[in-house]
C-alpha cells in the first residue's frame, strides 16, 4: 500500500470533509487521511485483518447477518397489541436497498401465533361446488407445473395508526408491513381445475372460501375471477421454503391484494356461491367511514409510497454535499410507472429514478441523486401506476375516507428532515 | 371439516395411489383419506396445531428456516481441501427453487478464511494513473447513485471435479459453486470517474488490478472495457447487507465473469498500463490444455444448466404419473433464450419452459413438465444463449481442451435415474 493519496479540488475531498462535520471518528479519520499531515493507519498500516486467517467455510450451517447489522431485524411495537401471539413485527425497511426483502427480516403477523407444521402433516383440501373433492400432500403438490413471481405482500392495516396524525417516528413501524419475495409454486386455477370446476355452473359469480391450518383459521372468501386469475400456492419464497412464520409448508399468494388474504398454512379451499362473510371481512378488513357504515371488499392494495432514507430511523449523517434520496413504491394494481419526490412538502415535486423497471405487483426502488446542505426539508414520494393512478395525500383521502379507518391508508407520507440531518414524522397540511 | 373427498376417476387419485408406492407413512395416510374405508387423520380430526396457540412474533429476532430444512444448508467436500480456511462450500441448488439464492445458504469460496471488518474500519483507495486517488470510507461510497442488479456468480472451478469423469454425486457437489442474488451498489464506472481517468490516456488498453483487505488479498487484473461497462461496488445483496462471508461490507461484482474476481472486502483498486499476472491469475484460474500450455484471461462463464431434480439428493420418491423435472440455466454472454431437456442421454430433446423470461447474466429456471412410469432415464439440461450459443456435451470440451483441465467445465451433465427413482451422476458417451 505505498500510493498515497493527495490533496486535490476532488468531489471527494468535499465528501470527506463534509462527513467529518456529522460523524464520528472513523469518518474523521478518513478526512485525515487526505492530509499528509495526519495519515489514515486504516490506509497506511497492515490490519490485523490482513495478517492473519479469517474463517472457514464452516462456521455456520445456515448463515445469519455479521453482527454489526444486529439492529437490522424486524421489530415489534408493544403497545399496538396485547399479546405477541397475536401481533404484529416490521421489516426494517429502513435499512434495506433493491427490491428483495429477505425471509429472515420479513415482517410477520400472527392471529393465534406461528404454527410448526411438518411436510408429511401438511393437507390441502378442495371441496364445495366441484366435481371432485380433493385433498393433497405436499409431494402430490409438488407434481403439478409451478411458476415463479415476485410479489408484494401489504398488510391492510399498514400505515394504519397515522390515519388521525403522525404517530410511529420510523419507516419500518409507519410502512414496514410489507414485504417482496419471488414466490414459487402451484396456481390456485391448477388446483381448482383439477378439482373439476364444471360443478360450479356460471364461475362469475362464484367464491372460493379460503382457511388455515392454525388455530384462527383466518378464514377469508375471494371472488373466483381473482382465484382464476394469478393467485399462487406458494412453497417457496426467494427459493428456499417459506418460514415457519410465514405458513410453512404451503401458503396462498394473492397478489396485489391486502396481506390477511394470503392465508398461511393454508388447508382448505372451498368453492361456494357467495362470500361467507367471515370474521375477518365483516368486523376486522373493513373500512369504517365518517357516517359510521363500513365498506366491504375492499381487497387491493392501491399505489403507495414511502421515503426509506433519509428517514427517522436513517438520518444524514455524512454532512452537506451529495446526498442520495431512495425509497420503495409498489401497486396491487399493476406496475409502478413513475416516482417523484418532493423536498418542501409537496409544493413542488422531482421525478426519481426507479432502480429497475417497475414489476407487476411487486415493490419499486426508486433513488433521487441529489445534494443536501444543511436545509430543511418536507421529503414526500408519491407513486403512479400503470393504470395512471396517482398515490393521494392525507388531506385527500380523509376528505373521503374520514379518520375511523386503519386499513388501507395509501396517502403521501411526510419526513422533516432538519438542518441536523435528524428526520420526523410529521404532517404538512 | 365435514367434508369428506370421494373416491373417483380423478388424475389425484392417480397422484396419491402411485405416491403410496413410493414413500414412507405419509404419503400412504394420504392415499388411504381417499378411501372411505380409511379415514386420513390428518383430515378428519383436530389436529393440535389447529386447537392451540403458536409462537409470538418475537421467537426470534432474525429468522431462519424452520428446524424441518435442517438439510437444506451449505456443504463441503472434506477431501477437496486440507483447511475449511482455504476451502469451499456449495449451495444447496438440490432443494431450492425459483432464481434468488437466500444468502444464508448461498456458497462460499475462502482463500485465507472470512474477515470480520466493521463499516467503520472499511475504506477504498483507487489509485495509479488516475487524475487525483482516492480513498473513500463506507458512507462516501453510500452517496453515489446506485443501481440493482441481479446477477448470478459462479466459481470457475465449478463442475471442475467432472472434467475427468463422474465423481461427485449430487448437483449440490456438481454445480452448486453458484449462487444468484440482487444486488444494490454504485458502478465502477462512477467511481473510477470520480479519480479522473483522464490521467491514463487512452482507455483501451488499460487494466485495474483490484485486491481485497483479507490476508490473501486476491488480486485480479480487469481490462477496462469490462471495468467501465457493468462492474458494481455493491454494498447489498437480496436487499440486506452483505453476509461477512460474501465480503461485508463491501464487494465487487463483475457480472457474468468467474467469481474468483468478485473480490470480497474489495480494498484497492489500481488503474495500470497492463495486467499484473498475479498468482490468481497465472499459477490458478489458468486452464492447462493437453499440450500442457494454459489458457489464460478465461474470464467469461459459459451457458451452462443442471437439473436439479430429480437428481442424486433429489431422487423421485412420488411413484409414477406425473412428473416436474426442473432445473437452472444461465451464461455470462447474456440472457438464456431456451433450454433443452433430454431424457435418453442426449438422442432426443424436448424443450423446456422457462419459469420467466431469461435475465442479462442470471439464472433462469426452466421446467419440463412431464410423466414418469418407472423408466430408465438418462437426463440432461442444455442451455442456449441469447448469443445463439449451445452447451456443448462433456465430449466435445474434452476435444477441445483435454482433460487437464479444473476450471470453466460447461459441458452437459447426466443423471441416470433409475426405475426406483434414485438418480446417479454418470456419463454418457
């Protein structure tokens, strides 16, 4: 390592010196190193990293995150519920990048608590209006033709607790019900056409009543259009085996719509004339308006957005200069087209660059390469999709909706950033 | 759960009789729920996974698979290597599914063991001819715009123990020295922008030397070219950070080349007038030929597949009817257009469906869905390019390069799978 670097009028040069003003001491040791007054020993001394043996390809049969990212885990907020049996944890979207969200930091929702259920356990039975009542295992599952998709899962109620103010000062608690895996697995419309669909005469204004093996059951009615169009009877999630929390062995993938749907440990699929009007969609995945009544069916998840950093958990800790505005936008309506970002609350707004073209159903990243010097800002994203729908703000969505919902609150959501670099949830009108 | 599935002329009651044949009590209780006379327990009692509470969303903070897949996990070879230090595991490829390789089981590949390097302790120097060198700590590098990518990486020396002959039995030992993940991260380009390229002339014949922070340091020569074209400093994968196996916290990636130069805890990178031939690319990642001269700059990875079940740790355990042999394909040229699937050891081929459209330099799930009544089979995968290049078979690489060869086997393998289900890895001639 003889190379030096030297002092020059580099953007570089500005980025360390920035960095120096807002940070700690590794920081300000590289903005030493730029200077042969005060060299980096990071640069110019072998570690003790570098003269030794790290090691081996061994050391875990399964392997976790370094320790350093030990705060990058999903997290529970206590006071939401009364039990974590039946609760809630949050990815930590906060910290994340791209658009994979990995098992291990998934968020979970549990109604009565995750189920252990083996392989050689796991039933599936399709019965009701068919020709055929049928029950499968899971290798008989495993012979059907699969496909693979990379979906968004939302919860129906993220984003809930800010309907009647700012509340939970963190992306990961304000949005971090919601998760994106590739999903591998069989299609609903496979199994039900093996099952003998003829039996249920006109399919238009037939249901499929959908439950789970654990002890809620959470048992919900789709209408048949959705289970014939793209919903999954998933084994797989970024190609490995779904989690125990999120329904091993075999889970329902219905994309695009509210997460409650996407019954886990899923046992029994029953073709009916209508909904059945569950528990789960008549007191609970309902929408209470200003007048008291309550909407119904209200199953997609409409385009929505969300600053990940800077954010209150990801403050500007580098100092002026450049700075990088990223985020995630998704639709269960289709693909994500355009994100923009504004910095002063919506009074003007910038298109962001998405990371890669915006996928069906599954979540966008998008970045604004901007600089930042010390200003306040208002940050706001707000998503388009490809039906030309525009994400709407707080003010729009109460004037509609009111402030008795939790479920499906998709406004644009507010960050002050500070002359600090700290950010809050807050609310512009 | 009053419903009862009858007995009838079902293609499931074909599935479950014939999986009877095959497996353990499970598999038969399954058969046996189909028959009025032997009610499945699973399917007509309260199980107790179904009449009681589960674990809270606390269990655990990272979450890993549930104990049921305590199979599904990186493997080594002990006889490959005298030291885990300076060794290699391999990715269950056998029991996965779909692309994305979760990181906790995606292969590792250490020349002097994995290092433990906080985010603070991380910097980057680019130097030599270059306009102004640079050092840049983790947070410069996090205030470049970035992009996601994702890409497979494979180890040249992958498949390498075959070139000999059938000696590994599974595809996990086979072709496992592979995994496919998304990753976040800035160009090369930028930052090699940054320094100034204009000190080093002309473009074109220059090369970086990039080397890593571990003992072993790794140094690999890149001809700019391929530098400035869709190398990545990337700081993610799959959306969290970097494994410290995988090169926390920082890696380079050099899409679609052998994964020896994906330099991990990526240290320094030196702009040159020509190739250092370093030992990692001269003594090694050389390919020796029959007149004893090496191949040298080999870096591309050719179209390759494998199915990867059934295979020798995948063997059929369902009995006959019908059948999903599947498999990965993928070329560092581009995006796989089509892959073939034979089950007669080459004579006949069918062509396979791909689980989605092929990506630029990632793998690419194919299936053939088909049936199976016991025969003999002898099945091969071979993957065609966007480039219209074919995977050639085992002989006709030993034309052309011999059998002195380790690194960069593409050729076409074969698994015998046998009336019982169980497959052998052979070869064909």
């Amino acid at each position: 390592m003889a190379d030096q670097p030297n002092q020059g009028p580099s953007r570089r040069q500005f980025l360390t010196s920035a960095a120096a003003l807002g940070a700690g001491a590794g920081i300000s040791a590289v903005a030493g190193s730029a200077s042969a007054a005060t060299p980096d020993p990071l640069i110019t001394e072998v570690q003790d990293w570098a003269s030794g043996l790290g090691d081996g390809v061994d050391a875990s049969p399964y392997g976790v995150p370094i320790q350093f990212e030990g705060d990058v885990i999903r997290r529970n907020v206590e006071w939401l519920t009364a039990d974590t049996i039946s609760s809630i944890n949050f990815t930590p979207i906060h910290a994340l990048d791209g658009t994979i969200t990995p098992q291990g930091c998934a968020f979970e929702r549990h109604h009565s608590g995750a189920i252990e259920l083996k392989k050689e356990d796991y039933r599936l039975m399709i019965n009701g209006l068919v020709d055929t009542p049928l029950v499968f295992s899971y290798e008989d599952l495993e012979r059907f033709p699969r496909q693979n998709h990379t979906y968004f899962l939302e919860c129906a109620a993220n984003t809930g607790m800010e309907w009647a103010g700012a509340q939970l000062n963190g992306a990961q608690f304000t949005h971090g019900m919601i998760h994106n895996m590739e999903y591998s697995g069989v299609t609903l419309r496979t199994l039900l056409e093996e099952a003998g669909l003829d039996a249920a005469g006109d399919l238009k204004d037939k249901w499929v009543y959908v439950e789970g093996a654990d002890a809620s059951s959470n048992g919900r009615s789709i209408p048949m259009e959705k289970a014939l169009d793209d919903c999954l009877i998933a084994f797989k999630a970024n190609g490995e085996a779904l989690r125990m929390e999120h329904g091993y062995p075999v889970r329902l993938v219905v994309p695009g719509w509210e997460g409650n749907m996407w019954v886990k440990w899923i046992r029994r699929i029953e073709v009916m004339d209508g909904p059945v009007e569950s528990r789960e969609e008549t007191s609970k995945y309902t929408d209470v308006l200003e007048d008291g009544t309550a909407r119904k069916w209200t199953w997609v998840m409409d385009a929505k957005s969300i600053v990940t950093s800077p954010s209150p958990q990801a403050p500007i800790k580098h100092g002026h200069g450049p700075l990088v505005i990223t985020g995630l936008a998704w639709s269960g309506h289709g693909k994500i087209t355009r994100v923009d970002v504004s910095k002063d609350g919506g009074k003007t707004w910038e298109t962001a660059r998405l990371g890669k073209e915006g996928e069906d159903k599954a979540l966008t990243r998008f970045y604004l390469d901007t600089e930042w010097n010390g200003e306040e800002m208002f940050l706001q994203s707000r998503a388009i999709d490809e039906t030309g729908y525009v994400q709407p703000t707080k003010t729009q969505l109460r004037e509609v909706r009111g402030l008795n919902s939790i479920y499906h609150n998709n406004c644009i959501q507010t960050w002050w950033v500070k002359a600090d670099g700290e950010a809050e949830n807050v609310e512009v009108s």
